[in-house]
C-alpha cells in the first residue's frame, strides 16, 4: 500500500506482458514515452483507459510535442519549453521526471507538476551533457511564467 510511480523506462524492451502489468497495477502513475507506451500496448494489452483503471493517472511525453496526461475522465496537453537551442538530449527525460516529482512532492496537480518538468527538460536540452547546466530559481521562475503564467502558490519558493 505505498504509492509509487512506476516508470520501466527503456526496460520496456526487455520486460515480459506480466512483468510490465505487474508494475502497473497497484502504481499511482504510470509515466512513458510515446515508443515506450506503445511497446506497453503490445506485450500487456492495455489502452490508456485500461491503465486507469489500475492507476490514478498515465503520463506519457512525446518529446517536442510536450506530454499528455490522462485520468479517468480526462487529458490534459502540456507543451514543451521550446528551447534556445538544441545542444544534446541526453537527460532531457530525467529532468522532465525531477520536475514533475518536485511539483508533486510539492501538492501540485499533475499538470502543474508537468509544467516544471518541461521547464527543467529544456535547460537539459540546451546544454552538452546531462548536469552541465545551472539556473537560479528567479531565472527557472520567469521562464515558467512566459510560458504558462504565474508559479502556483505552493511552487512560489521549489527550494
């Protein structure tokens, strides 16, 4: 009975049906890319509306084209940050997740959640490797606003 995320990541390759539906079930969110949740559809047999019924939501990125999140009744769109630049993908996922969980642990809704994730992803985006970025929290801020308004009041300080 404790919740948790599941995110198979690139071991959906390598996972059986069982193995990923088992992850699923019992998970609060099941979170994919849009390659991963089509290998989840293959082996395991669920649509999104299969996935809800097991979890309370199912976010699935798509990379530019920002993410979707779904709950029962649901989906909500969430754009990408476009970037300055494009310099190197690696971490792009990872950061996105980072910022999603902050805004989670933080008692934002899933898509204000996703918001960060999206701001976080492209600072990743534009820089040469995964940790070789750095921003202040009034410059992270301020991006978030241009892109979609004011920071939510339980995200007005993310130390």
């Amino acid at each position: 009975k404790i919740p948790y995320i599941f995110d198979p990541g690139q071991q959906c390759a390598r996972m059986s049906g069982p193995e990923l539906r088992n992850g699923i079930v019992g998970a609060r969110l099941l979170i994919c890319n849009d390659y991963e949740f089509e290998l989840i559809r293959q082996k395991v047999g669920m649509s999104e509306g299969d996935v809800l019924g097991e979890t309370d939501a199912l976010i699935v990125t798509r990379g530019e084209d920002g993410c979707s999140i779904y709950q029962r009744d649901t989906r909500v769109d969430v754009k990408a940050v476009p970037p300055i630049r494009i310099v190197d993908p690696t971490g792009v996922g990872d950061a996105f997740r980072g910022g999603l969980m902050k805004g989670m642990a933080r008692g934002a809704t899933y898509q204000e959640a996703a918001q960060l994730g999206s701001v976080a992803a492209t600072y990743v985006l534009e820089h040469l490797g995964a940790q070789s970025h750095a921003y202040t929290f009034d410059e992270f801020k301020n991006r978030y606003e241009q892109q979609f308004g004011p920071l939510p009041p339980q995200m007005s300080s993310l130390t």
